[in-house]
C-alpha cells in the first residue's frame, strides 16, 4: 500500500476472471462495467458468468461435495480452513478495504470494519463447528434414538451490493463449516471484493471446486442458480420482489430458503427518552452506509410532545453531515452505489413533495462542483405526511428520513406495525418497562433499545413479514445450511412381533 494514495491507486483490480468450479478464467457471460461513484468512471470490466458456467459450477461443486475430501472431515480438521482463511482476509485487510470503497463509494472507515466482521465471522464459525453438537433423544421404546446434521450439497449464496465481503462472509462461512459447496453470485455492481475474496479461500487451501464465484445480473445468473435441479438451498439477501420469485421457485422445487429482504424501520423516540443519545441514534441509524441499509432507521416516530424538538435537532445534525468520497477522512455520507440509484432516490423525494410533504433539508444533490461528477444526494428529512404516503411505506434504500408523530403507545405500535416489512427497529427511552413492551409488541426480527445497528455474528439475524423467512448469524447459522436426519438403533432382543414365526 502506498500511504496517502487513493483506492484507484491502493486497490489491485482483480483480473477479468471469474471462479468456476475450482477454475480461474474469462466468464462466458455479459460484460460487466464496474464504476466508481465518486465520479462514475468504470474501473474494471468483468466478463460474468453464463448459464452454462453456472452449469458446469454447479456439477463441479456437486462432485467436490460428494468427494470426501470436505464432507468427511472431522469438524476440528473443517475449522482449521475457517480460521485459515480468516487469516488471510487479515492480512489482506487494506486492500479488500481500498478495493470496496472503489466500487461501492463507503467511507474506508466503513469498509475497514465491514473486512474486519467478515474476518470474524469465519472465526466464529471456525469455533462453532468445533463445539455444536447432535442429540441422542429421550428413548420412547426399546431403541435409542439420534438426530444427527448432514451436508445438503450444493448451496447457492446470492449477495447484495451495499456489504459486499461482510455478507459474503456470512454466507459463506457457515455453508463451508456445514460441509457443502458453494456457488457465490455478487451483484453485478459489486463483484470485485467477492473475487478477491476468493482468491483468499484458494489460497487457504480449500478443496477444488467447493467455492465458485458468478457474477452476473440477477435475472439471468441468479435464476440459473435457483431454479438448477443440483442446488439444493439458496441463501438470498436483497430486494423484496426479487425474493419473492426466488420462493416460487423454491416451492416448485421444494427446496429451502432463506430470505433476508427489505425494511422500512421504525426508529422511537419516546417522551422521556435522552435528547442528545436519541438523535445521535437517529442520524447514525439512517444516514450512515448513505442510508444503503437494509437495516436503516428509515421511519422517525416521536412523541407529540417532542416532535418538533426532536425534528428541528435532527435536521440541524443531518445538515452538518460531512458528504464526499469515502477516501476522505472526515467523510460521514458518501456517494450512492451508482447514478442510476441515485436518481431512484431521487424521485422519491420528489413524490413526496408532490404527496404534499415538507422537505426540511436535503433532497437534492450537493452544489459543491467537485461532487458533481459522482452519485451524491444530500441527507434529507421529511415530515409532513400521512402514513400511508408511500415514501412512508416503500424501501427508499438512501440517505431519506420520514418523520412522523405518534400521542401514545397504541398509536405508535399501530403506526410502526403498518407496514409490510419487519426487519428491524430502534427505541430510545429511559423507561425499561416500556421498553420491554414495546420491544415486545414491535413486528421486527431485531429490536435495539439506545442504541441503532449494532451486529453481533453470534446473535441471529433477519426479518418478519415482506423482509423474509430464516435466520442467519448465531449457532444454528450452520444448520441453515445441513438437512436433519434421524438415526433409530434397535436394542430389542426379540423380533419385531408380527413378523415373528
């Protein structure tokens, strides 16, 4: 690494070759432009993956599975490979940094965390796959009964772009440590960290043919993974309605799924909450990551009595955010993933201008003429709206906040619940019974109370109604990725009466 230079320099571009079933080479696919956002120029071109690369993943995969050589490890001998490539990630740390703020824009102090969760999270694997246990289950008769956890196979992994190597990771780790194979497609925006990372599990030793990276758009490498007869789950985190025809065909192939979707979630300020810890929350809790979160407190609710206290400190603070490259510093909202997205965001703001909402500060990009190249948008608050406006319902997925009032704790949990999504919610309040019931009565898979997105890979993770099904992260995130079986051991001495002479 050279000190003071920048990702275009740092970070070395990954070679136009894509990872099939143990093989490096040029995918048979579509050309991919690879863009930086801060000012739009393409840094790589990567041709991606097609169906029949998928194909011959798939049955190279199938074959590594079924070899042995993974599979029929001792769980200690299969966390020496987790731990192996942990390694590897951190030594390699800075430039898997440099090379995600290239392509997604993040802030270096974003990416540099985002590496070192995904260092962990194959740590943490490493250790659970060498302590999880199978059951001998309580006797019912003259037979002991076990229930033991096999490899599925094949497993396809489906990643967004907003966290690339950080959910690769989470995908990754915990199918491998289960003894499957794995076909990794990143998005088509991002591919770049998938494939170094890669190289990194090669280079840890990892059978042939278990990993294959597919890059390549959703609607062609993606379907090809999910709907091929060889795979046997897929794990898919991202948007709601491509995930909703992954299930279908899930449902016609009668194959699991996990499914991490989209959110639009509440963030609660109570009347009796911290001032000053509450809008820190709120601002972290939207506008970090550009509000490309998932996760993102998108949803302000607070208490009539504060509403504009609250609302006029968070407009302030989301005024003074410091928005530029992720290379610079002092750097809190960085560009969007790609102009496209951009302008998507964009015209949501402008809806609810014309719903009749109020912008009380951003939505628009910024004026300063050496952002005007990139995919910038200024961190925007809007009140003024019913709930039902539809930027108060849909997944706006940028750096938007909506601010709404509620008068009590029906009101709010019936406003906070009308929503289709449930993935997670923030809580700002001194009061722990009200906490308790309202963390209680809230639809979200995570609730944080004082305090907004902060992720253990030991706590399970994902969402209620339109924002999925399944859990990762925690001890069963290696289940997720085994099929159960049941094992009855006979201990009668006497035959099985009607079939004794």
């Amino acid at each position: 690494m050279t000190p003071g230079a920048t990702p275009r320099e740092n970070a070395v571009v990954p070679v136009d070759e894509i990872l099939v079933g143990g093989g490096w080479r040029r995918g048979s696919g579509e050309e991919l432009a690879v863009t930086d956002p801060t000012d739009g120029r393409i840094i790589a071109r990567v041709h991606g993956a097609s169906v029949a690369d998928v194909d011959e993943a798939v049955h190279r995969g199938s074959m590594a599975a079924r070899s042995g050589d993974w599979r029929d490890l001792l769980p200690a001998q299969r966390a020496r490979y987790l731990h192996a490539i942990a390694d590897r990630i951190e030594g390699a740390a800075e430039h898997l940094a440099q090379l995600q703020t290239l392509n997604t824009g993040k802030a270096l102090a974003e990416t540099r965390a985002l590496v070192a969760s995904a260092a962990g999270t194959f740590r943490y694997f490493g250790s659970v796959l060498e302590t999880v246990e199978d059951v001998v289950t309580p006797p019912r008769g003259d037979y002991l009964t076990m229930s033991v956890h096999e490899p599925i196979g094949v497993v396809g992994a489906i990643t967004p772009w907003n966290s690339p190597i950080a959910s690769d990771a989470q995908k990754l780790a915990p199918a491998l440590a289960a003894g499957n194979a794995v076909l990794l497609k990143p998005a088509a925006w991002t591919p770049l960290v998938a494939l170094a990372l890669a190289r990194l599990i090669e280079e840890a030793g990892v059978p042939t043919g278990l990993v294959s990276v597919l890059p390549g758009r959703g609607e062609a490498i993606g379907d090809a993974i999910v709907r091929h007869p060889g795979v046997g789950k897929v794990s898919f985190t991202g948007g709601t309605e491509t995930g909703r025809a992954i299930g279908r065909i899930a449902a016609e192939k009668i194959m699991p799924v996990s499914l991490e979707l989209g959110g639009k979630s509440p963030t609660i300020v109570c009347e009796d909450a911290d001032i000053d810890r509450s809008v820190a929350g709120v601002l972290f809790g939207i506008f970090s990551s550009s509000g490309q979160s998932c996760i993102a407190g998108s949803r302000l609710f607070v208490h009539a009595s504060r509403y504009e206290t609250v609302v006029e400190r968070v407009v302030d603070g989301a005024s003074k955010l410091r928005v530029g490259p992720g290379t610079d510093s002092g750097t809190q909202v960085g560009p969007l993933v790609t102009a496209e997205h951009r302008d998507r965001v964009a015209r949501y703001v402008e809806l609810a201008r014309a719903e009749g909402g109020t912008v009380r500060c951003g939505g628009r990009a910024p004026a300063d003429p050496a952002l005007a190249a990139g995919s910038y948008y200024l961190p925007t608050v809007i009140d003024g709206l019913p709930h039902s406006a539809r930027v108060c319902q849909e997944e706006i997925f940028g750096p938007v906040l909506v601010a709404l009032a509620f008068t009590d704790e029906d009101d709010l949990v019936r406003q906070a619940n009308d929503s289709a999504y449930g993935l997670a919610c923030g809580l700002w309040t001194e009061d722990y019974r009200r906490a308790w019931r309202l963390a209680r009565r809230i639809e979200a898979g995570t609730v944080w109370i004082n305090t907004y997105k902060r992720l253990s890979i030991a706590t399970p993770f994902g969402g209620m109604k339109h924002s999925g099904i399944g859990r990762e992260k925690g001890v069963q995130g290696i289940r997720a990725y085994m099929r159960q079986k049941s094992l009855y051991w006979g201990l009668a001495e006497e035959l099985l009466p009607w079939a004794a002479d």
